[in-house]
C-alpha cells in the first residue's frame, strides 16, 4: 500500500512540475496573446486601446493558462488534492494571525518600496499614462482574477504534491527554481526577488494547510504595488475622463 501511495504522490508532483513548465512556455512564448487581442479588438467592449489592451489580453491569458486549465486538468480529471493533508501543523489555530497579518504588512510595504525607480521598469504593468477609474479596476480586478489561479496552481497543485512526494525541502526548492524560472521573461530584477517572496509563500502554504493565504498576500502584494508605482511615477498621471 506504501509504495502505490508514494508511486501515485511522485506522479502527481512530476505532472504539476511539467504543467507549469509547458503552461507557462505557453503564456510567454505563444501567439496567444496577439490572438486574445484581435477577438478583443472586434468585441469593441469594454473600449481597449494600446496598452490597455495588451494588459487585458496578457492577464486574460494568464487566467486560462494558470487557472482555468490547471483546475480542469488537476481537480476534474486527476482528482488532486489542492490542500495539505500531510502538513503537520494544517489548521492549527497558531496560524490564523497569518492570514491577515501578512498581507497587510506585504502591502504596507509594497507601497514604500514601489518608488524604486527600477521597479518602475515593470510597474505598473498597465502602462496607460493616464488612467481613469476604470483603468483602477481593470488593472485590480485582472490582477486578482490572475494570481488567484497561479497561487492555485503553485502553492496549491505543485507545492502540495512536491511536498507529499519529497518533503519540505525538496518541495521548497523546485517551487524556487519554477517561480523564478517563469519570472525570466521580465528580467533579472523580477526573477530574483522571486525567491525570497516564493519562500515565504510556501511556509504559508505549509503552516497553514491551504494555498490562499498565498493568494491572499500576493494579489495585496501586487495590487498595491500596481497602484502605488502609478502614484509615485511622476510619468502616469490619474484623470477622470482619461485625457
């Protein structure tokens, strides 16, 4: 019974390591996006214009590459759990403190650190120089809508699996080098500050038992980040009718 439970486990962890791997050379590669675009172009609605337009047509594909595919493939066809059944402190009342505390402090400090100038290089990822309400809640809503399927896909498909199969360690460093493997498209800066964020989204994942605390802390991380850059680069600018 041991060895079809860990021959099964070590299955699940090589499929969620080649998923993303072939997901993401997808997202970054394909002509998908350009594809989204032109659909988008004809639909006429909501009125996209340049950037905006390639904004949509990248979350949007992120959206289907990251999440809806993975949650078809993992949890309708393959039946994998996306939680922590093995992690010895899952549910623990200890932990609790971690699902509010963390991202508050990841958008209090995102916010100070956005008026980095070089992080101003890739934030915000909507380059609309003036941005209207609208624009607020498209940029928000895409981001969420976005982390939440690749929070699902990493720390809830690879990091669980990884974690049943080889243990913390292991699960730990091929989450590592994945994360940051995907982050190569935006250069060495993204790529590396990757890793230390990847490392604390995982022990949330481990501490907690579940892959939304994850979600929680990075959507904040990212929405905060998004808007704080647009507010301290003296380039963009906010209008109401956006001119």
């Amino acid at each position: 019974m041991t060895s079809i439970i860990t021959d099964k486990t070590i299955t699940q962890a090589i499929i969620s390591i080649a998923a993303i791997i072939i997901l993401f050379s997808a997202f970054w590669y394909s002509a998908d996006r350009q594809l989204l675009q032109m659909l988008l172009k004809k639909l006429k609605y909501p009125p996209l214009s340049g950037p905006a337009l390639e904004f949509t047509s990248e979350k949007l594909t992120g959206i289907l590459m990251t999440g809806v595919l993975p949650l078809i493939l993992f949890v309708f066809v393959l039946k994998q759990p996306v939680s922590g059944t093995a992690a010895p402190v899952s549910g623990s009342g200890k932990t609790g403190y971690l699902v509010y505390l963390i991202p508050l402090l990841t958008a209090v400090i995102s916010f100070f650190s956005s008026r980095n100038k070089e992080l101003w290089k890739y934030s915000p990822r909507l380059r609309e120089t003036v941005w209207n309400t609208g624009h607020v809640f498209l940029s928000s809503g895409l981001w969420i809508a976005y982390l939440l399927g690749y929070e699902f896909l990493f720390r809830g498909i690879l990091w669980f699996a990884c974690y049943e199969a080889f243990g913390f360690q292991a699960a730990l460093i091929v989450n590592l080098i994945l994360y940051s493997l995907v982050h190569l498209p935006q250069g060495t800066f993204m790529t590396l500050g990757a890793i230390p964020l990847g490392v604390l989204l995982c022990c949330m994942s481990f501490l907690t038992g579940s892959f939304l605390p994850a979600f929680l802390t990075h959507a904040c991380m990212a929405v905060t980040t998004e808007l704080s850059s647009f507010y301290h680069n003296p380039e963009f600018r906010f209008s109401r009718t956006g001119h």
